[in-house]
C-alpha cells in the first residue's frame, strides 16, 4: 500500500511539473488576422493557421502560417503569427527572428508595434 502511495504522489507531481511546463510555452497572445484586400491565398491560409491554433492544433497552425507566407513574405501579422507558433514548438530563436520581422512589416499596425512579446524581443535581442 505504501509503495503504491508513493507512485501515485510522484504521478501526479510528475503532471503538475509537465502541465506547468505546457502552459509556460504559450505567450498568452492571440494570432492575428490580415486586412481586407491582403493577399487571399495568404489571407485564407492565415485564417485557417489561426483556427488551428486556437484549437490547439499548432504544428497544423504552423504549416499553415508558413504557406500565408510564401503567399505574402511583406506581411508583418503573418510573420508574428510564425513566432507565435514556433514559440509554442519551442523554436525559441526562429521565433524572436519574426517577431523582430514583425515590427519591421509592421506598417504602422499598433497590434504588432504594441505586442508585450515583440517590445520584450526586441529589447533584449
């Protein structure tokens, strides 16, 4: 009965240490939409990147985010939208260079100029 007690406290310290390492992964930003009249292979492929990570889903998100920009390389959101997916994937370097792409293509959208991650990146790197 001990040993049996001791395996099922170590479990579930073993969940709260992986479920915190889970949630401390997400920046706690939202992926971001393209204007009306952006370019619409890359405006459909951005939308549905964004369904799929807020499902969830973001390796689907990521593949989706990287076709929205082949479609449209200039767009600042898309490129923050990659950061947001390979942070989760923890492909923490390739995400600070789009965030940093971001605020370069930002063309003035406070979204992007004003995100807490792009400031912090930015500041830092």
């Amino acid at each position: 009965m001990s040993h049996s007690f001791n395996t099922n406290r170590i479990l579930k310290y073993c969940l709260v240490i992986l479920l915190f390492l889970v949630g401390c992964t997400n920046i706690g930003e939202d992926p971001l939409t393209l204007n009306i009249g952006a370019e619409p292979s890359a405006k459909m492929r951005n939308d549905i990147g964004i369904e799929h990570f807020l499902a969830g889903r973001n390796f689907e998100a990521l593949l989706q985010f990287n076709q929205a920009n082949l479609a449209d390389p200039t767009s600042g959101e898309i490129h923050f939208n990659l950061g947001l997916a390979l942070w989760n994937e923890n492909n923490k370097e390739r995400a600070i260079k789009h965030f940093k792409q971001a605020h370069n293509l930002a063309k003035g959208n406070p979204k992007i100029l004003q995100s807490q991650i792009v400031k912090k990146f930015l500041k830092e790197n």
